[in-house]
C-alpha cells in the first residue's frame, strides 16, 4: 500500500466512506446525500464495482448532480468526479 501522502485524494475520499448502500433509498433520506462513483451504474449495487453511499450535505468539490437516470424516484443525487483541477 502507498504512503499517506502519495494516496490520490479520489482514493483518500473512497476510503474514508464507512459504510456502502446495499439498497437504493425509496426516499431521499433527512440530512445527507446520495453520491455513486463513476462507474456505469447497475440496478444492483455492487454489480461490476458500482457503489453508492450517503455523505453529509453540502456536496463535496467533486460531487457532480448525476442526471443518470439510476435512482429517478429521488429528488437529486451525485456522482463522485475527477477533483477539479
């Protein structure tokens, strides 16, 4: 494993998530976001190593609106991005 300081803030971010969604929310839960990663989203979460998690609101920098069409039912969610450069 690299040192602390050679860790890719896209990967540094990815391992500070606690905890994956094992479930699409039927609802956009109080207080937080959903966010994915980039890749090609699935139905099922897990699938082909798409991933989505809830984080506290506001968006982070490289949060992006997602209009994917993977979770239509909810307000809004995000996908994660290349941090801006």
């Amino acid at each position: 494993m690299p040192a602390f300081a050679e860790i890719n803030p896209m990967e540094l971010h990815m391992v500070a998530i606690n905890e994956y969604l094992t479930r699409v929310p039927g609802t956009m839960p109080v207080g937080k976001i959903v966010v994915h990663n980039r890749v090609k989203w699935q139905r099922t979460l897990g699938l082909d190593g798409f991933r989505a998690w809830l984080d506290d609101p506001p968006p982070k920098e490289h949060y992006k609106l997602c209009t994917c069409g993977w979770a239509p039912h909810l307000k809004a969610h995000y996908r994660s991005a290349p941090p801006s450069k």
